[in-house]
C-alpha cells in the first residue's frame, strides 16, 4: 500500500518521505520487520521502540514513525529510510492499521465487552447464541481467538494489539464473519489499542478493584475513566444496572444510547425467580415480549448477569428466545466455573478467579449449594497488584471451610514474599488454612483432605495451561495434575 494511503486522517503529522513509497507490512516489534517494512517505535513500559531503529531497518524497513522530541542516531538511518513524526506512536499506529487492512471492523457487527470480571463467560455465551442464530462468529478474548469452530490459538493478551488487531479482523473478513465478539480490556482502551474499531454494540459488565500497578493503572479513576471508552465509542451498550459503579454511566454520559439489564434494580431486562444447583441456574426472563425460562450449565448467580448482557445484544440482533435457550444450556467455557471429571467423584472446579472480587464472587457462589466444606486453593500472581494479597487472603478465610495459599504465576517475584503477603490477610480471620507454596503439592494435598460432599475451588488459573516463572512460561495445565495425582 502507498505510504500517503497509510497516512490518512493522521492529525499533526510531519513527514520527511516519499508519500508514494509501497509499505508491504507494519509492525511496532523490530524482530518482526521484513523488507519494504513500517517500523513504529513505541515507548513501552519497560523498553523504548525509538533503540531498536537500527534494527528495524537492517531487517527491511523502510520507514519509520517516531513520536515529537525522539531523538535519533543520524548512523542509524540510511539515506532513502522515510520518516514520520506523530504526537502519538500509539494512536498513529491504530490509525495506519486500520487503513493498512481497509477498515474492517466496517465490514461485520463488532461487539464489545468491558468490565473486572464477566467478559470471557459473556463473549463465549454470546458466541453460542448467534451461531445458534446461523451467525459466523468471530471471538477474540482471553482463552483464545476463534473463527468460528477454529481456535487460531491462545491469546497473548486480552485485547491484542492495533496492528495484530486489524490483521485479524482482515482475516475474518476474507473467512466470511458475520459478526466478531470480543473482549476489551481496560489497557487496550487506554492504550489506543481498539482506537478506529466500530463498534455496534458495548457491554459493561461490572467494575471492581483490579489492574492497580505502575504498570496498569495508577488508581481506580484511571480504570474506570478507561473502561468507560468502550461506551462512548459503542453506537449501543449495555451496562448492569445492579453494580453501583456502572449504573452510574447513564448519568454521565447521557448523549450515548445505553440500555441497562439488572436483577435486584428496575433495567430494561430483569431476571426474576432464580433458582442456583451446583450444576446449572436457570431463571424467569421476558424475551421479544414473552417470559421464558432460561437455564444455563455455569452455575451461580454472576451466570444470570453475564446471560442477560448476551441476551440483550442477541435480542436486539433479532435472535428468537427458543435459539437463545438451547445455547445457553448448551455453552461451556474453558476455565470458568468449569467443573472437572475425576476416578475419585470429587467436585472439583477449576476456575479464573484472580482478583479480590472474582474470588469472592466464586467462593460465595460454590458456599450457597455446596452440602460439604468448600476447600480453596489459589494465589496471587507476580508483578502485579501488591495490595490484593492480603485481601484475597482475608476473603478466603472468611468464606471457604479450608484454604490452601499457593503460587500462580510468581514471574520475577519470589513465591514465598507473595504467599506471606496473603497469609497477612487470612491470619485476620478465623479461617483454617496452611501454605504450600508449590501448586501440584497444594492440589494433592487438597484432592486427599476432600470428600464427595466438599467442593474444591482451584482458582486463579482457569483457562491457563501455563506457570509463569522469571520470564518463562512452563506447561501446566490443572485437569492434567488432577488427572496425574488420582490416577
């Protein structure tokens, strides 16, 4: 594509090029640049793009975008090497993607998924339902990305980035989607990463303490303000009208077009007469005008949110309530409330829950119909949220009959600090507990101490088949360790 094409709608933009140049590809990562290649540097958190210029352009580069004041090595340049300056590297690069790839996110129904918790199960959900409907559906989340039954493979992160973004959007178009669910994290929002991205539909699931670190958010107003984005670029939202923090959006941004949905607070779809198994929830729901009765295999009562926020989208889609049924019984989502089968009849459940809300919400959840103990095992991961620890740890004390503290995803820290740092929180209440800082050790331990009647919560992990430690990821992968320690 023409360099000038590339360069389109980009405000204060200064150029030293030939706007007539071919660009074949774009890319912010060094390593990845071929020849006739756009580098964008980005200053990230933990390096700076603008070092890897050299590099860039020995690979192929021959251009590259850098934001006002960066100073580069004139040897590091050659002669003809195009040169753009931009304010922002970041909003630049969103733009060229999406130009780069002709706008795709014009070409299907784009939907948008934010809040702490709640958007893998809702996007999976609403995922199931169109296809019900006959829809193609794209899905690009947390577990992994999806063109239809296809799993392009695991995520890296939640939201990728604009440029991975755009292409894969390119590539749903040329495989026919219809429509592409996904979620939207706050940091892709604040960092521009879905900057030119249409989206038909927002959904705003709820909002609590979670991402807090100088390398997230520095405080829950910048969270929230970031998650707000996703709003007031959705034509439609959504938002749960029972969580305190989002009811308040209608307020506060009275020129977009929101819709609530709720159980306790009056919204425009309510669930009524709920009834929780250890196994399914199903609930009272008023569908194209009728009431209909909805159950799905996730249980507990966050399951009725996360199907009304689907049934919304997929009511105003024109979905009939007899498709929207048959796949909520029907849908199942990896590492979310997902009850895993074992030799010994064990209820054991592995899900994602990672964040003081999250974990509250599962171990409250498993507490209200479980006959036995609830038995759970988790902790917290590292180079992230500090202040969580102790929380967590005074939540599963409170709430859970027996806790084990253990290690997930420790990555520079060192495993002990984290597990001590929880075992503060715990030590508050009356809870029984122990630590066992090596995670298979604190699941055998936990598979011998149950009984058919307990429920075990191995919560952290979900749809991870990974232990991150000091840079490296190793396999791991929990139905297999169940599946080794009782067999």
């Amino acid at each position: 594509m023409e360099l000038r094409k590339i360069l389109n709608g980009i405000e204060d933009i200064k150029v030293k090029a030939d706007l007539n140049s071919n660009i074949d590809m774009i890319e912010c990562d060094s390593r990845k640049i071929k020849q006739n290649g756009m580098f964008v540097a980005i200053k990230g958190f933990d390096i700076d793009g603008s070092l890897y210029i050299k590099q860039a352009i020995d690979n192929g580069a021959i251009a590259i975008v850098i934001e006002e004041g960066t100073k580069i090595k004139k040897t590091d340049i050659k002669e003809n090497t195009n040169i753009i300056i931009v304010p922002n590297t970041r909003i630049a690069l969103a733009k060229m993607a999406c130009n780069f790839y002709d706008n795709p996110s014009r070409k299907f129904k784009l939907i948008g998924i934010t809040g702490t918790k709640g958007k893998t199960t809702t996007s999976f959900m609403l995922k199931s339902i169109l296809e019900k409907h006959g829809n193609k559906v794209g899905l690009i989340g947390t577990v992994a990305n999806y063109i239809g039954s296809k799993n392009l493979g695991e995520s890296s992160r939640t939201t990728p980035e604009s440029i991975e973004l755009q292409k894969l959007f390119s590539q749903m178009v040329e495989e026919k989607v219809d429509t592409v669910v996904m979620e939207v994290s706050s940091q892709s929002l604040k960092l521009h990463r879905v900057d030119g991205c249409e989206f038909d539909y927002g959904i705003f699931t709820n909002f609590s303490e979670d991402h807090i670190s100088p390398k997230e958010h520095p405080d829950m107003e910048d969270y929230f303000n970031s998650k707000l984005l996703l709003i007031k670029k959705a034509k439609i939202s959504y938002i749960n009208n029972d969580d305190f923090n989002v009811s308040k959006i209608k307020k506060l941004l009275p020129e977009c077009d929101i819709r609530t949905y709720g159980i306790d607070n009056e919204a425009n779809l309510l669930a009524k007469d709920i009834t929780v198994t250890n196994s399914s929830v199903d609930f009272k729901v008023k569908i194209m005008g009728k009431n209909e009765r909805v159950k799905t295999g996730i249980p507990g009562r966050f399951s009725v949110y996360n199907s009304l926020a689907a049934i919304s989208v997929a009511e105003n889609l024109g979905v009939n309530a007899e498709e929207i049924k048959e796949a909520l019984l029907e849908v199942r989502v990896p590492g979310r409330s997902e009850l895993v089968d074992n030799k010994k009849g064990l209820t054991i459940m592995i899900d994602y829950a990672h964040s003081p809300e999250s974990l509250q919400s599962i171990l409250n959840a498993v507490k209200s119909y479980t006959r036995g103990r609830v038995i759970s095992v988790f902790g917290c991961g590292g180079d992230r949220d500090p202040g969580k620890r102790p929380i967590m740890g005074e939540i599963s004390g409170k709430t859970a009959d027996f806790t084990i503290i253990t290690s997930d995803n420790t990555r520079t820290e060192d495993p002990e600090k984290i597990v001590k740092q929880i075992e503060v929180g715990i030590a508050k209440t009356k809870g029984k507990y122990v630590t066992i800082v090596n995670r298979t050790e604190a699941i055998k331990h936990a598979i011998e101490i149950a009984n058919k009647n307990d429920i075990i919560v191995l919560a952290g992990k979900g749809h991870e088949t990974y232990q991150e430690i000091n840079g490296k990821k190793y396999p791991y992968d929990e139905r297999q360790i169940i599946k080794e320690i009782i067999g």
